[in-house]
C-alpha cells in the first residue's frame, strides 16, 4: 500500500518511502516521576513530493510541544561547532555586512553561538528563536526576540529595524513546515542586494551514508539543491550559491537572493549536476535507503545482544535527537545500554525519549569506562574521540552504525 499527503512547499502529492513507526519527540527527554502515560508519540514516516522533489515528513508534529521553554539543545556544547560559526561570522564580515549600517538576522539562534561572533565584531544583529534556550542568548547581552520566525515576525522586524543585508538559519529552516510564510518573510526582510543563507543536513549524504537517524519530528525536511531551487523560485528568490559542509555528518550551506540580484555560482550548476546523475530524490534511490535502515537496525541490535550475554558493558555518548529514532525503531533500551552519557546539564537526570534510557553527566562516563560506547553523538565523532583517549586507553571500544555498524 503506497501512502500519500500533500507537499508543503508546493501541495504536488507526496509518496511515503519509509515508516519508522510510532515515535516520541525526539528531544522530550522525561524528568523523574513525570506521567510516562503523558509522552507524546506520533507515526514519523517520510516520502518525496512528485513534483518538486522536496523530500519530507508525512505528518507534522505542532511546533509548540517541540520548541517551548524546555527545549533541551544548547549549540554551545561543541568546541568544533563554536569555531564552525565563528569562521563564517569573520566570512560574513568581510564579504557582505562591509556596509556604513549592516543588519544581520538571525532565525534559530538558539543560545546565540552564531550571535556571539558578530557581537564581538560590532555588526547589529538580531537573533529569533522560540525556545528557552533564547533566554541563555539574551543574558549573554545579545538581541534576541523570542518568538517563532515567519511572515508576521519579518514584517515587525522590518518597520522596527529595516532590511537585513543577511538573514541566517543553521539547522532551522529544515525544522520549519510552515516554510512557504518564513520564506515570504525573508524576501521581505532581505534588503536588494542581501542573501538568506542557510545550513541543514543534506539529503545527498543521507542517502550515501544511510544517516537514518538525521530523520525525527524537528527535522521536516531534508533538503537538495534541486528542491531548495524550486522552493526559492516560488518566493522570486534564487539559489546563487551552494557549499558542502563536513558539520552535522554532512550538510549544504544554500545562499538565496533576490531573483536577478546575483550571478549564480558555478557551484550550483555542478550540484544539481551531481544529484541528477546519482538520482538521489528518485523513489527506487529511496527505497533502497529504506533497506539499508532496515539491515542497520539488525545489525545493531544483534550486536548489542551478542554483547550482552557475553557480559559487556554498553553504554550510549550523546543523548542527541537523532538517537531517539535509533533507539525507538531498533528496541534498544536500558536492558541494552545501562545509561547515556551527556555534557548537557538539562538533559542529565533524565530519561531518554520512548525508550526511558537514563541520561548521566560525563563523569559517570569517566569514573567506571565501560567495555563499548555507542556514539550516538557520531557527528562529533572527530572532538569526541580526541578527547576519550583515556577510554580508547582503558580497552574501550566504539561502536558506530553509520553507515554501517563496526566497532572500532
Ligand atoms: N542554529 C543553532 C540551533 C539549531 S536548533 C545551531 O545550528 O546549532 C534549532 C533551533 O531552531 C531551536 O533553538 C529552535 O527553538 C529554533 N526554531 C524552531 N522553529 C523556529 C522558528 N520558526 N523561528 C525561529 N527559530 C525556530
Ligand atoms: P547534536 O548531535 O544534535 O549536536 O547533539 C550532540 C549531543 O551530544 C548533545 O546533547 C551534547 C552531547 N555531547 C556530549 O555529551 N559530549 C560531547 O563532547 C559533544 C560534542 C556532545
Ligand atoms: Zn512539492
């Protein structure tokens, strides 16, 4: 049976490729002696719009019980990630806030990691963000309004401070299904010669990686440049630039501009060239992926059984939002992993979502190393390892699963 809805960026028919079943919200991570029966679960199942290719969540989970006051993700957890947004703040900088008065916007500045680094250089900017995290930013000193990001926001922003000559989203817009009104607020907002530049998980290295795990409520869509295109067009923007980024286990940083406004790069050319020839939103690529998830699920649950009745230690690194599905699909709970070592002080104490896997602060990691990691946080795979050498040390071994499941 072929499962269809409607696309959120163009309304063409969208057809379902994979359904990872019931699952909770990925970062609702319960606090001791809270209404398990109250956990909030809905059916994450993902297709591909026949028309324009945009690749996305078959229901959408309303943004309130995602983004509230206890929104768990700090961006400021990561050394790596840090210096990430400060290098394209100094990039920024130099090539397109050279103005007498630049205006940077920001959607999604969570605890104002990008904001930071334009502070510091002096550029007024202003960063929207929903969460509670919001609050972490404000009280660094930096302009924040809190407040979900869409039409009416840009148009309040625009008679209260005029046009931005950047608006920027890291790891937002791809959480934003309701993207035709953010998308008619920037081209608003934007002034003439400004860009909307954005960076979300990209749909090429998910299928090529079997990245599963990067599908979960707040990630709605993955995009391409094909899709990103397409969507632009709608809005009279236009894709000017495209630029792979290492972060994220593979992400597209996309620059828009007024439609006219610039020469688009050779980059985009080559981009949409490349997702042509490995026909990456075609339904026969997706289902494909849809089996690799599968044979990752049993690889490594047989793993972790093997290792328990062998009598390992297992525990998880990383409490991320992407584990969540990992550990809901595949059925690893505390039986298989004895807890989930995290640096996030608002996600210790807890219990992991669906599965009810308690989250640990790091010192319990380093105080008795056990036998295996999982290293859910695989993105920050490079940081991690460089700081657990003592683990490695110590006999520890990791087990990762994309995009396959080995111990190393
Ligand atoms: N930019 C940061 C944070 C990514 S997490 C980074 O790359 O690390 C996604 C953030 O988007 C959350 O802080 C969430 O509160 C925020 N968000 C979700 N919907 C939004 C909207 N419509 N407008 C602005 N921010 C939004
Ligand atoms: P992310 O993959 O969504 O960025 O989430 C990473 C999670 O892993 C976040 O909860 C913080 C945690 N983490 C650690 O516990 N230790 C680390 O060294 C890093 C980089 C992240
Ligand atoms: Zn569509």
């Amino acid at each position: 049976m072929s499962r269809t809805t409607r696309c959120r960026v163009c309304n063409g028919t969208v057809t379902e490729f994979f359904d990872f079943r019931r699952q909770p919200l990925s970062d609702c991570f319960l606090a001791p002696g809270s209404a398990v029966e109250k956990e909030f679960f809905f059916r994450l199942a993902i297709g591909v719009c026949a028309e324009c290719s945009m690749v996305q969540l078959m229901e959408e989970v309303p943004r309130e019980n995602m983004f509230h006051e206890d929104y768990p993700y700090h961006s400021s957890g990561s050394a790596y990630m840090r210096a990430h947004f400060e290098q394209f703040a100094k990039r920024l900088i130099s090539t397109e806030l050279t103005g007498d008065s630049p205006f940077f916007v920001e959607i999604g500045c969570n605890d104002g990691i990008m904001l930071r680094a334009l502070a510091d250089a002096g550029v007024p900017s202003l960063g929207v963000d929903p969460s509670g995290v919001a609050d972490l930013a404000a009280a660094k000193g930096l302009r924040v309004r809190k407040s979900f990001f869409e039409d009416a926001t840009a148009q309040e922003i625009l008679e209260a401070d005029g046009p931005a000559d950047v608006i920027y989203a890291a790891n937002t817009l791809c959480h934003i299904p309701y993207i035709g009104s953010v998308l008619s607020g920037v081209t608003k907002l934007l002034a003439p010669g400004g860009v909307f530049v954005f960076e979300d998980p990209y749909l090429g290295d998910i299928v090529e990686r079997t990245s599963f795990d990067q599908i979960y409520d707040e990630h709605f869509f993955l995009f391409s440049a094909r899709s990103v295109r397409f969507m632009a067009a709608r809005h009279g923007l236009e894709l000017v630039d495209v630029e792979r980024l290492p972060v994220h286990g593979g992400e597209v940083r996309y620059t828009l501009a007024h439609r006219g406004a610039r020469q688009p790069s050779p980059a985009v050319a080559e981009l949409l060239a490349e997702e042509e020839r490995r026909k990456i939103s075609d339904l026969p690529t997706l289902e494909k992926f849809g089996e690799n998830v599968q044979k990752i699920c049993k690889d490594l649950t047989t793993l972790l059984l093997d290792l328990k009745s062998s009598g390992k230690r297992v525990v998880g690194y990383g409490a991320t939002a992407k584990s969540s599905v990992v550990t809901n699909f595949c059925g690893i709970g505390p039986e298989l992993v004895e807890f989930v070592s995290d640096i996030t002080p608002s996600k210790q104490g807890r219990l992991t979502p669906g599965v009810h896997i308690p989250v640990r602060p790091h010192e319990e990691f380093s105080a008795a190393y056990p036998d295996y990691a999982l290293l859910f946080a695989w993105n920050h795979a490079e940081e991690i390892m460089e700081k657990e050498q003592e683990f490695r040390a110590a006999g520890g071994k990791w087990i990762m699963y994309v995009p396959d499941v080995r111990v190393v």
